[in-house]
C-alpha cells in the first residue's frame, strides 16, 4: 500500500496552523502560529483582528510546514482544511489557501469539521478504539459525541450556552487574570486551600447537556459580593470551587455516558482537556471502570492543523472530497 501524505490547514480561530501527516498518524511537520500574544491585549479573539493576523500568516505557515516536511506539493495525496465551524473572516482565509493549493498543484481537496479534528488528534498518538466516546471541550465547544466506528459521529451531548473554556476565561477576566484564562485557573486551583462552593448544573435526569453561565454567574456574583464588603477575593479558592464544579458535572456525564454505550474508549479533545485536574478525575473515574482514557499532549490538544490532517486522512480514504465551490460555514454540523 501506497503511503498517504495530506497537508492540513486549520484557521478556525486565533491559530494559523499548517501541517503534513503520513498515513493519518505520523507528524512530519506541525507549525503553528499563535495570534495570543497580539490577541492579549483585547482579552480574547476579536474576529477582525484574527483574519487579518491569519492573512498575514497562512503563506508562510503553509510553506514552513513543506519544508519541515520535506515534501514538494506533488509528494502530497489531498489537502484538508477546517470548513467549519468557527469564524467565518478566520475559516475563509484557510479554506482560500487550501482551495489555491489544491487547484494549483492538481491535488484533491477535503473539507474538515473542525471538532472531527480535535477527536482524531488522538490517532497521532496513542491510537483510538471503537466504539468510543469523545469529550470534546474547549474555548468554543463542549460536546459528547458518540462513535460507533471510524467515521461516525453522533452528538449525544452539548452546551446550551456558554462552551467550558469560555467559561474559565471570562471567570479568569473577572479574577484578574490574563487571557487565556483555563491554565492560570488550573495552577491557581492546585495552589488553593481550600474551594469556595458554587453550584453544579446537572439540568433534567438522564441528560448529556451541559450549561455554564449559571456557574460563571455565581462566581462573578460571589466576587462582586466580597469586593463590595470591601474584601480581599481570595482568588486561589474561587478558582479551585469553579474548577471542581466544572469538573464534577464534566466527568460524571462523561463517565455516564461511556457506560451506556458501553465504550471501549473515552477520548478527550480540545484546549480544557489540557486541565490537570479535568484529566486526573476523569482518569480516574475511567478507570475505575476498567475503560481506557486518552488524552492526546498539550501541543494536539489545543488548535492544530496535523489533527485536521488526521481527521481528513480518515475521510482520504473513505473516498470523501470536497470540490472547488467549498466554503467556509461558520455553523457548521458535525
Ligand atoms: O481548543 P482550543 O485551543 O481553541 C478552541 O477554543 O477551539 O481551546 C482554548 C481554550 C481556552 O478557553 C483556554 O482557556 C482553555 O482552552 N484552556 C484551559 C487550559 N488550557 C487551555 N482550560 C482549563 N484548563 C487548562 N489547563
Ligand atoms: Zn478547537
């Protein structure tokens, strides 16, 4: 069997990223360039400000990731690129690049679900098993997908207002801490005492959904409260209750889920599942019956472009292609 080599293409949000992947599991070359240094000073990713900066990127990330690669564009099978969903200034310029790559250089082009992405990072390392379940959480998701086989996706659980990551980030913002927010929660969290105790919304019996504006309310209800006292917040122990609270309602549906559909394998995916604790408890409750966790390292955990490269390897070779009327949809289902 012939190798498969696929460029993907990822600009969903505030990442430019670039990569090429051998046989949707090994990384040849994986650059990505980060616009939160520029993005800081807004306190979270400002549309206009991300397609401009991606604009600025995609060209030099592409070729960058070739070179690292050691590839010429005829080495490559297909191109993948992020369809959807996210920005839509941010997935056009990237689904724009990789419609010229591909026409330019006669290679087939995929479009990618961006979440679809984030599940098949952990084919690049560790492998994944069927039938599993996939946590997908970050900045603008928090899903339960369920997947009967490759390729199969079905959406068991989702939030109904704010994603997980949002939520550390804007509760970051209220505690003074710089954007984004989930990794300073994280270390404050460990550091902390002892945890101030905010609800936990586990919403109607038997239900996958998740909801965070009540917890991010109550916490910044909490600080308003001890600031007008006149108090001093203790920030370490209103990190640490928000933490346990996420993470409470995140592993118990997720726990619950994987025994009803009786998994193999729980995966999680996106920028929280970098979350210490979140990893820990979930491991721990995993293995307690007896399903194996994975988690993928930091670097393939948060926004990438060799996951979409994985994801769209999966899709190569079930024969899926996109054409040239592909477009960015910022709304887009998995
Ligand atoms: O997957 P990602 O890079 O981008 C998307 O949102 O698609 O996720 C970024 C999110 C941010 O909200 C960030 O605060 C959060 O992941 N995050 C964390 C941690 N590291 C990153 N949240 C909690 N704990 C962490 N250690
Ligand atoms: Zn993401």
């Amino acid at each position: 069997m012939n190798d498969i080599h696929i460029l993907g293409i990822e600009t969903s949000c505030d990442e430019t990223a670039a990569s090429v992947v051998k046989n949707g599991r090994e990384i040849l070359s994986n650059v990505v360039a980060s616009q939160i240094e520029s993005q800081k000073k807004f306190g979270g990713v400002v549309p206009e400000v991300a397609s401009r900066l991606h604009v600025e990127q995609i060209t030099l990330v592409i070729e960058e990731a070739m070179e690292q690669a050691g590839l010429q564009p005829e080495d490559l099978d297909a191109v993948a690129v992020t369809e959807g969903p996210g920005l839509v200034g941010a997935l056009l310029i990237g689904v724009n690049a990789a419609k010229a790559f591909a026409f330019a250089n006669g290679l087939p082009l995929i479009g990618v679900h961006h979440i679809a992405g984030h599940v098949y990072a952990n084919r690049l390392d560790g492998g994944m098993e069927f039938p599993l379940v996939a946590l997908i959480i970050s900045g603008g998701h928090t899903e339960l997908v369920y997947m009967e086989r490759d390729g199969s996706f079905e959406l068991i659980g989702e939030t109904r207002d704010d994603a997980a990551g949002e939520a550390y980030d804007k509760v970051a913002r209220v505690l003074g801490l710089p954007y984004p927010g989930g990794p300073h929660i994280d270390r404050l969290a460990h550091e902390a005492d002892d945890a101030v105790e905010f609800p936990r919304a586990r919403l109607e019996e038997g239900s996958y959904d998740f909801s965070f504006s009540g917890l991010k309310s109550a916490v910044i209800n909490h600080v308003h409260n001890v600031r007008q006292k006149g108090q001093e917040v203790d920030t370490a122990s209103v990190a640490a209750g928000f933490q346990e609270s996420v993470i409470d309602v995140v592993v118990e549906k997720t726990v619950r889920a994987a025994k009803e559909k009786g998994v193999r394998q729980v995966i999680a995916a996106g920028g929280v599942s970098a979350n210490k604790g979140l990893r820990a408890a979930l491991g721990k409750a995993l293995e307690k019956e007896g399903i194996r966790f994975s988690v993928p390292p930091l670097n393939l955990c948060t926004d990438n472009a060799a996951m979409i490269a994985a994801a769209g390897t999966s899709m190569y070779e079930a024969d899926i292609r996109s054409d040239m009327a592909l477009n960015g949809r910022p709304g887009m289902e998995l």
